[in-house]
C-alpha cells in the first residue's frame, strides 16, 4: 500500500505539468535569425517551414532583391533577399544561408533569404527597447515583421 497515489497531490502535480508546458510553449514563439550581419527575431507563426537554400531559377526584369524562383514539394516559390530588400547588403552565399517559407494563412508563396537561422529565441527574457530588444548579453535583436513586410506594395511588386 506505500505505492499508493493521493488523488488530490496527482491531480494538482497533473495541473502543474500542464500549466508549465502551455508556458513553455508560450515563451518559445519567435525564431533567432541573421540577416546581414544583424540579429533579428521573427514569430514562428509567420513561417510554415526552414529549409536550405535550393538552386533558383533566375526572373527576368525582377527587383535586385528578388533572387529567383525555386519548386518545394510541387509548388513555386518566389525567394527574397531579405539584406538586400532592407537595403542592408545581400545574403552571404554560404552554406548557412535558409529559406524561410511564408505560412500559408497569408495566402502568398514566398521564402524569405536568411544568412542563417539561430534557433528559438525567448524575447520575454530579452529588453525591450523602442525599436529592437536586448538579451541577456546586449545583443541588439530587431524584430522582423512578416505580416508587415507582405503589405508593403513595394515588397509585393518584383518587377524592376
């Protein structure tokens, strides 16, 4: 009988696990990037999937931010240069650099050029500033708008 489970400390140690499951979730909800040598953070809701930079096939008389088109799983894609978009250089070339595919939910087929992805990122813990966060080791991290980014006419319009 010492293995006995007191129903009410099972039920209340069940509540705790929940509870701190939902918040660990809640707390992990934006995704680190490097973007021209800069850090930024995004919602991991914006995106549907990291991938690695695939070859892509080059658009005619295209913006000099828009690199090119490439197929995922059957279905096109029109990938950014987000560095070059903000005017902030170009996606380095190397074998970091990962395409972040737009969610679906937004109804546009576009992956956006990172130089590379550095993992989830916790900006509860991090301080907010009036533009840009600080963590823990006074890192600058900026936050990339993605729903923003894909209102902006200029971003829309690829055609030089």
């Amino acid at each position: 009988m010492a293995n006995r489970i007191n129903l009410r400390e099972f039920q209340q140690a069940l509540t705790a696990r929940i509870t701190n499951s939902a918040s660990a979730q809640q707390q992990i909800s934006t995704l680190g990037v490097m973007i021209a040598g800069q850090h930024y953070v995004l919602d991991m809701a914006d995106i549907s999937e990291v991938l690695e930079r695939s070859r892509a096939t080059a658009i005619p008389l295209s913006q000099p931010w828009v690199v090119g088109m490439t197929n995922v799983r059957g279905v096109l894609y029109c990938i950014s240069d987000i560095a070059a978009y903000l005017k902030l250089g170009k996606a380095s070339g190397n074998s970091d650099n990962r395409l972040l595919l737009v969610a679906e939910r937004f109804g546009f087929n576009a992956a956006l050029l990172v130089d590379s992805v550095l993992g989830l990122r916790d900006v509860q813990t991090f301080t907010a500033q009036q533009d840009h966060y600080l963590d823990a080791q006074q890192l600058v991290w900026r936050k990339l708008d993605v729903a923003g980014l894909l209102q902006q006419s200029e971003f829309l319009q690829i055609g030089a």
